[in-house]
C-alpha cells in the first residue's frame, strides 16, 4: 500500500503566511520561509505554496519566494496562485517548483489543463478545487478564492479535470476550513472513490484523529494543513508515530 502523506500548507498574502477560517478573517501565521525549512526538516512529505490573492488581484504568482523556499527545502513542492498558461509554469518551475496548482484559470479554460500536462507531464499538474456545500446537499465549486460560486458540481468537475491531464486533485472544503472540526468525509470519499489519481483532502484538520479518519474512512492519500503546524498545535513526527499506530502507512519522519 502506497504511503500517506502528511502535506502542510502556506497560503500566502503579501509575502507573509496567513490562515483563516472558511477562508476569511486573515491572519498572520510567519514568515514562509522559515516555516517550509521547519516544516521539511521535521518530516513533512511535500510542502504546497497558494498566493491566494494572485487571482483576485489579477497577477502572477511570487516567483521569487518560491525561489528562496526551495532552497531551504528538499521536499517536493507545489505552488499555486495566478497560474494562466505554459509560461507561467515554467517561471515557477525554473525557480524551484515541483508541481503547480491550478484552480480558477484551468475552470474559465480548462484546455490549460491539457495545456500544462502536455508540456510538463500530468505528475505535475494538481488541479486544486474549492468546493462548498449548499443548502440542497450538493457541494460546487467555488473560483476567485472561494469569492465566486459556479453551478458545476464538484465531482463533475474533478472528473473532466483528470480526463484533460490532471494528476492529482486537491480538494479544500470551504465549510471545513480553519474549523478544525475535520475534514469533510463525504466528498472526499466521493472524488477518492470515483477517481482514478490521488485526493488530498484539505480543510478542517483540528486533531490527529481527523488524519486517521480521512485516511481510512475517506480514502484520502494526502492530507493537507496549515493552522495546527503553523501554531505547533501538532507536530508532524508525533502525527506519523500517531499514525503508524493506527496501522496507516506513512513515511518514516528523519
């Protein structure tokens, strides 16, 4: 059985971390560097890296602090934000990127997806999709950083989103987010089990047992955080001896 992985988060706002909760009420979290070199030398198994207002505020993704965390890394590492085409990947990629988040850009013209996976192959490619659930059960995507809602169901889209060359799929559930109440099993479950690449679950992770959960009740292969490790609320060694425990497989920390 493949191991699971244990994947902080930095979603960045002017050059500082923040988190939230359902994506509001920002507040500062520390400097990003300095936190991916913790988070990597403490056993994290990637490290993802969201400019959450890239889109919002109509530019490209902060290339050059990409560039200064992946030389304090040795982890893969994913960055997201204001991605809308090949050239952008590339910059991101030349400056120290292992695989790029795409989220809203690929939802207005999802031939970037086909684009993306094409030029760099779909192991590089995670489609990032936040998703809410509405009053009639259903959850739909959200874009512009949860700002704008669709009517496109979000399993819908996973699906044509991995036929177009996705590779893996990063699901953050809005009504989860920063709670720390858990993740939100059931459409995790859905896109675990109707798809055919890896889910990281994102949203929601409050204690060690959410992890446990996600992984053998939703199928989750990822698990993403942010606010537990960023506030030492959990460390990431004491989660994967937690998890290796309950018999889940996981990458030893160094």
């Amino acid at each position: 059985m493949l191991t699971k992985r244990i994947i902080p988060c930095l979603d960045i706002k002017d050059g500082r971390t923040v988190k939230g909760i359902n994506f509001l009420e920002l507040k500062d979290a520390g400097d990003p560097v300095e936190l991916g070199k913790l988070y990597a030398e403490n056993g994290a198994d990637e490290l993802v890296f969201l400019d959450i207002t890239a889109t919002v505020e109509k530019r490209k993704t902060l290339s050059e602090l990409v560039y200064k965390i992946s030389h304090h890394i040795n982890i893969p590492f994913t960055v997201g934000g204001g991605i809308s085409s090949v050239e952008d990947v590339r910059i991101l990629l030349d400056n120290g990127a292992d695989k790029i988040s795409v989220n809203t850009s690929a939802f207005k013209r999802p031939e970037l997806i086909s684009e993306l996976s094409k030029e760099f192959g779909s192991q590089c490619v995670v489609l990032a999709i936040d998703t809410k659930k509405e009053e009639d059960g259903e959850w739909y995507v959200y874009l512009n950083g949860g700002r704008l809602k669709t009517d496109t169901k979000c399993l819908d889209w996973a699906k044509q989103g991995v036929e177009l060359g996705a590779g893996e799929i990063l699901l953050t559930s809005m009504n989860n987010d920063g709670t720390k109440n858990g993740f939100a099993m059931d459409i995790t479950r859905l896109l675990s089990e109707n798809l055919s690449v890896p889910v990281i679950a994102s949203g929601g992770a409050g204690t060690m047992e959410h992890f446990s959960d996600v992984f053998k009740g939703a199928h989750a292969d990822a698990a993403l955080a942010a606010s537990i490790f960023h506030f030492k609320e959990i460390e990431i060694g004491d989660l994967k001896q937690y998890l290796s425990d309950q018999g889940i497989p996981v990458r030893k920390s160094l």
